[in-house]
C-alpha cells in the first residue's frame, strides 16, 4: 500500500538519495547517482541540509523494523537494507550517502 501526505522536502530527497546511493544493490547506479547529485546540490539546502537529511533518513529507516515485524509477510530485503543504512549511519560519516554528499561539496554527516 502507498499513501501521499505533505512533508518535508527532505523526506522525497531520501528516497531519491536512497535510491540512487543505498545498500540494495541494484546494478550500474552511476548514472542515477549523477542525476540525483545534481538534484541534490539544489534542493540540499531548502530541504535543511545534510544534517537534516541523514536524519529524516535514520528516522525512517528505524521505522522498517517495526513495520516488517508487524507484516503477516515481512520484508528480509526491506529488513536488511534498513540494517545497511542504520550501520552505515553509524559510523558517523554520512553512511551510504556520504559519496553524494561530499561529492556535492558538502561534508558527510
């Protein structure tokens, strides 16, 4: 089920970044990642900054447990890409987004 609500810019910006730079492994994202670089560096700032984005990022990847554990199916994929993100973002650099965001001028976490 998808739902829509208004929210922080931020909250869109992840999913962009997720995608384009996150532990799912999807294949060649170089080109994806070029993309969302160039959305990013215009959109960083309205959105908070990097602060904010890692944020609103560790928040909602805290959220994926607690949803997959309530599922009748969980998620393993889902579950363990949260796992990623939240390791990564541990280590206090930016996690997987800290080549897009250094690479935007803008120093990881």
């Amino acid at each position: 089920m998808e739902f829509a609500v208004v929210a922080p810019t931020a909250v869109d910006l992840n999913e962009a970044v997720k995608t384009a730079s996150g532990p799912d492994g999807h294949g060649d994202r170089a080109p994806l990642q070029g993309a969302v670089a160039h959305i990013a560096e215009s959109a960083l700032d309205a959105a908070g900054g990097p602060d904010v984005l890692v944020g609103y990022s560790a928040k909602l990847e805290t959220w994926v447990p607690e949803k997959e554990s309530a599922a009748d199916g969980p998620d393993r994929t889902d579950r363990a890409n949260a796992a990623a993100m939240l390791a990564a973002f541990a280590e206090g650099d930016g996690g997987h987004f800290a080549p897009l965001l250094t690479g935007i001028g803008r120093p990881g976490r």
